[in-house]
C-alpha cells in the first residue's frame, strides 16, 4: 500500500473532497439520496465521465455509498456514507461562507446570480 504523507490536516481532506466537482457533488447529496441523471440535471456543466468518476473516487475513499438495485432498468442511487456524514458540518459551512461571500460581491457592484433553490439567496434580485 502506498504511503501518503501530508504536511498539514487539510491535505488529507482535500485529498478526498478536493476538486472542482466532488465539493458540489457531496453537496447535493448532502440534502438526499440521488440517482445519476438526478445529480446530471442539479449539475449541468459536468459531463457524465467526470460524474463518473468523481463518483467512484467518492466511493473508493468511502464517503459516498452507490446502492445498485438488481431490476430493469437499472436503478442506482447514490448517497452520503457513514463516513461521509461527518463532513455535513463541513459542507454546510462551505455552502453558508459562498451565499454570505455572494452577498458581499452583490454590495460591491457585481452581478452575482445563485441559480441554488434551496438558499434564501435565489429569491432575492441581485442589487
């Protein structure tokens, strides 16, 4: 087995959550269990290979779970694990510091949209 060696803590978890997709991922199962074409739609500027991927890499480090149902078609669906519960405080916060920075931009002039449903944000117009 490979030896990994981090020079600080937020190494390792960058490591596993570390990316420009699997943040975003975990984030929406955070709120629920989704299927793949579920996660495509609340997603659209991934492409299915890297949601692919992203997902297995998830898997393989034991923070997503992936319930394949024996039936046709196929129904697979995707979910926190266990271990991937423990980061909900993580990605709460990393969800609340991005709509509280977005408020921030929007009182310097820029035009910021958060296309989110499920923040107070997406109902307010940009200033």
């Amino acid at each position: 087995m490979k030896q990994c060696i981090y020079n600080i803590g937020v190494e390792a978890t960058l490591d596993v959550i570390g990316g420009k997709w699997k943040p975003v991922i975990l984030c929406h199962l955070k709120s629920k269990t989704m299927r793949m074409g579920e996660l495509r739609r609340a997603i659209p500027n991934i492409t299915q290979k890297v949601l692919t991927q992203q997902l297995r890499d998830l898997e393989d480090n034991g923070v997503v779970e992936r319930h394949a149902y024996q039936q046709v078609p196929p129904k697979v669906e995707y979910s926190l694990s266990e271990h991937g519960e423990s980061l909900r405080g993580l990605l709460d916060e990393l969800c609340h510091w991005g709509e509280e920075d977005i408020k921030r931009r929007r009182c310097n002039g820029e035009s910021v949209l958060l296309l989110d449903d499920d923040s107070e944000l997406s109902s307010k117009q940009a200033n």
